[in-house]
C-alpha cells in the first residue's frame, strides 16, 4: 500500500513579495505545499511571477497548490500549470489556461519571458476558466480532500423551487405582538395612570385667639381637664467635651538626698520627736525618718553632750543636688522652739537633678478654657428626641450641672501631653404634647361650632406661645400659653374626591361651589389631553385655602 506524501500549508500575507513566497516554499520540509491566499493577492496576479513560482518548485522538486478563488490568479495559475484549491478540502486542479495573444519575439528566450495579453474580446469568467472542468483534467491529491464520488450523488438543486422564510415570518408576527402590547400599555398609561386633578377650594375663614394658664405637677399621674393640670417630669442627659493639650508641668525626678543631724534639747522637760517631723536648714526642709528620745539637760546649762542630745537620720523632702548640704549647718525643727535644734556634723549626699515634664493644674485650666470657647453644648438634638417620643419641651426650665474634670494622666504624672475630659449634666422639664394639645384645644373648640367649623391645623401648638412663669418646684411650674388659630368651614376631602370623579371642570365647579363656606373653586387636570377629573380618589388632590377674617379673643 502506498502513502500519501505529506503537505505543508502556509499563508501568505497580503504585503509578500514573490521572493518572500519563494523562499517559503523552499524552506519547507514536506513535498506538496499548499499556498493559501489572502484576496486580491497582487503580487501573483502578474505572469511574472507566476512563472518564477513555477520555476522555483519545479528546481526543488516540490507541488504547489495555490488556495484561491481570485478569478484574477485563476488563468494565470492555467497559463504556468500551478494548482489551484477554493479551500484545503477541495480536490486541487490546474485551470484551464486563457486564450491570449502573445506579442512577437525574436528569440525563443524573450517569448518565454514576455507577460501574455488577455483577449479583451472575452468575458473574465471565460478566461478565469469558471467553466466546468473537463473530467481529464489534471489533478494533485491532497490528503485532506473530499470524496469527489459522495458529491456526484448530490442531486442538483432546484432554482426554480422557492422556499418561504420562516425567521422572517416570526420576526413580523413578535414585531407586531409587542407593539400591540405596547400600544395597550401606552394607552393604559394615558388613561389611568398618568391623569391626575387638582381642585383648590377657597373658604370663607376666620381667625379666634386665645389664652390660656395651665400648671405642671410632678406628683399628678394624669392629666386634670378641669383644673388644667398637667403631669410633668424632668428628663436628663450628659454633656461631655474632651480635648488635648501639650503637658508643660516640670518635676525633679531625681534622687533624695539624706545624712544625719544631732539635735540638742536645751529645754527643761525630757521629750521625743517623732518620725515624719520636718527640719529645716537654708530653706531646704528634711524629714526625720525615726523618732529621737532627748532627756532634759541639767539646770541653766546646755551642753552639746549628753543625755539631753540625740542623732536623727533625715532624708530631704524633694531630690536634687541643692539638697546635698556641707558639714556644719543649723537647723530648725518645726513645731518646736528654738531650745530645740540640730547640726549636722557632716554633709549631706546623695542628691541628684532629673527633671521631665509631667501634667500641671495650669495644663488641666487651659484644656477646660478650650473646651468652653470650642463651643457651648446645643440642646437641640437632646430637644428633637424628646419631642419624637411625644413630650413637649420647656427650655427655659432647663439647667446644668457644674461639670466634672478629670485628666488623663492626672497631676503629677509624667507626660508629654494631656486628655481632658470635661462631663455635665443638662436637665429640663417636659410634659406630654398630646396632654398640652388636648387642654389648649379645649378652649379653642368652645369657641367654634364643631358641625360648621373646624381648625384649619391639626397641631394646636403649632405657632402657639408658651411662656414660663413662677417655679415652685424643680417639676412644677406655671405656663401662659397664648394661641391664635384659623377656623375653616367643615369639609369632607375623602367625600369630595369620591363625588368629583369622572366630572367635568363646570361640573365640579358647580357642585362644590354650592357647598357652605366655599368661595371659589379652581380644577386643574394633567396632562394636558385629561378633560374629566379620575375616578381614582387616589389621583385628586384637594387644597383648601381660607381667607381670613378676625374673630373673637377668649381667656
């Protein structure tokens, strides 16, 4: 059985020249050699180098199969006898060669060389040989190639037979679909979502005013309508600042010096010192550190000697080196007379400097002065909770407590700067807005008919004044609460909306005009096509506008 020779493939670049093609044919390893082409390949569609192609294979005895369908390259690759492929799966053929006219040569080399005319008389196809091939033509196997017997059993296609696009028939149907839907959308939208009315009712108001005074208690547990008595109580919370400030305070850190001292009772009675008293020499001051036993010295004598005289250990109060006093000084004993005094026979050591920076009162004073000019505590966050759970406040009740200090590190300490933390406790008296409303509220509807006229504002303590008199106690206080209030007359907006929908302007106009107290109405519809109100209640919207007249003042 014999194989098939192996074949190499390599694509050319549009940008190739015919030396560059050669030299990559020659460079491959395999016999056959398949050139596939990029379109309009210009570099052999001349004759040329069609013919240096040919003679380059031919020289390293190689097949080329040219893989194009350029009907340029096509009578070309006839005209040399290069295959040609439309694809790697094709059977490659040599085309059949043009008919040209040959220019007249002297010699046989130069006709040989000299580029063929085509004949302009016959069409591109003719000459590219698109023609069906004969069945003798000659042929190159390639291993990948298809069987040419399966392709004659394909029975020739039908042109006359017209097949119906589908794709397109769905397309048209889900095209026409969705604008339906979309047109029912739209008009849905216009119809019922998007129409909306705005009637304003103008009303014949009036304005009543009045005054009232109504006591806090904190011992009552509800609220007196009567006697208008109201439950309050005080609510509390901490008012902190803390800054920072460099510490600047100095301290000798090091050590203490100490020695000893004899001391001399010159006075008449035996007695004892005892440990932890202070002696002082030059301003420096000493503690002794055991208790010294002195008898009582002989009458109207003193010696340096004797019973009467004892050696005490003393240690000074602060360290440094001003402590380390030489042999020889006098000193004092606090809370004692001059019969009772010492020396020390030798110096003083032990004394050394060592000074760091440690917190001072004067750091503690400056931190507190920036923390009271970095602003005062504002009360209206701790004000806007209260009134969120339902109290109202009194501010002027309010009062603080002398704040806390403290320091971290405290006096003394070492450090290089310092945290201080100021803490207060701000108190105020609150009561219950819906017991104010109600009291406040009774004195307005005494002055109004209930079944004709109504208070324009729900919130009776909106604009109202509420003034604090005398304090009997840190929860009970008077209260003159002064109110002036808009009287309107009694419209139901949820019977209005239910009784206007699906009225004209005129209509609307005409119906609520004849209502008690009304003045004036205005109907507005959006958008612009709507000519009726909805009959949604949801999508009217009703305004009621009073036009004030001044009423009666009650106390």
């Amino acid at each position: 059985m014999s194989t098939k020779p192996a074949k190499d493939t390599i694509y050319i670049d549009i940008d190739d020249e015919i030396t560059s093609i050669i030299d990559k044919v020659e460079a491959s390893k395999q016999k056959i050699v398949a050139l596939v082409l990029p379109k309009r390949a210009a570099v052999l569609q001349s004759i040329v180098n069609m013919r240096l192609l040919k003679r380059s294979v031919e020289a390293v005895d190689k097949s080329v199969v040219l893989i194009t369908s350029d009907s340029g390259i096509l009578p070309l690759a006839g005209a040399v006898g290069l295959y040609v492929a439309k694809n790697l799966q094709s059977k490659p053929v040599i085309p059949p060669p043009p008919e040209v006219k040959i220019p007249a040569a002297k010699t046989k080399e130069e006709k040989e060389e000299l580029e063929p005319e085509l004949d302009g008389e016959k069409p591109v196809g003719e000459l590219a040989g698109l023609k069906e091939l004969e069945d003798d033509t000659e042929t190159i196997a390639l291993d990948n190639e298809e069987d040419d017997a399966q392709k004659k059993d394909i029975p020739p296609k039908d042109k006359k037979l017209k097949v119906p696009n589908f794709d397109r028939f769905r397309k048209s149907i889900i095209l026409g679909v969705v604008g339906l839907v979309g047109l029912i959308i739209g008009l849905f939208f216009m119809l019922s979502i998007l129409p909306k009315a705005k009637i304003t009712i103008k009303t014949d108001s009036s304005s009543i005013t009045t005054q009232l005074e109504v006591k806090t208690s904190g011992k009552a547990t509800q609220l007196d309508e009567q006697g208008n008595i109201i439950p309050s109580q005080i609510k509390e919370t901490k008012q902190t600042g803390n800054t920072k400030v460099a510490a600047t305070g100095k301290k000798n850190v090091g050590e203490k010096a100490s020695g000893e001292i004899t001391i001399v009772n010159c006075s008449e009675e035996a007695l004892t010192i005892p440990s932890g008293t202070t002696v002082v020499s030059n301003g420096l001051a000493f503690v002794i550190q055991a208790a010294v036993l002195l008898g009582a010295p002989a009458p109207n004598t003193c010696p340096d000697s004797g019973g009467h005289t004892g050696v005490a250990n003393i240690k000074a109060i602060n360290p440094g080196i001003q402590y380390n006093l030489a042999a020889g000084k006098n000193f004092s004993v606090t809370g004692y007379s001059s019969d009772i005094s010492g020396s020390n026979a030798q110096a003083l050591s032990g004394g050394t400097d060592n000074t760091v920076t440690v917190v001072s009162q004067q750091d503690i004073d400056s931190a507190k002065q920036k923390i009271a000019t970095g602003g005062s505590y504002d009360p209206q966050s701790f004000h806007d909770q209260l009134a969120d759970e339902g109290y109202y406040v009194l501010p002027e009740t309010a009062t603080t407590s002398d704040p806390k200090i403290t320091s971290t590190p405290k006096i003394g300490e070492e450090a290089s700067e310092v945290t201080v933390t100021q803490e207060a406790t701000y108190s105020v008296i609150v009561v219950k807005k819906a017991d104010l409303t109600k009291l406040v509220a009774n004195v307005l509807d005494k002055q109004i008919d209930t079944t004709k006229q109504k208070l324009s504002s729900s919130d009776v303590l909106e604009q109202a004044t509420v003034r604090v008199g005398d304090k009997t106690s840190p929860t009970d206080v008077k209260l003159n609460i002064s109110k002036t209030a808009t009287v309107v007359p009694v419209l139901n907006v949820e019977s209005i909306k239910q009784s206007v929908g699906g009225k004209k302007r005129s209509e609307i106009q005409n119906l609520l005009g004849a209502l008690p107290g009304v003045k004036d109405v205005t109907v507005s519809y959006s958008p612009f096509w709507v000519s009726k109100a909805p009959k949604k209640p949801s999508k009217i919207t009703i305004v009621l506008q009073g036009q004030t007249t001044v009423g009666n003042e009650s106390n």
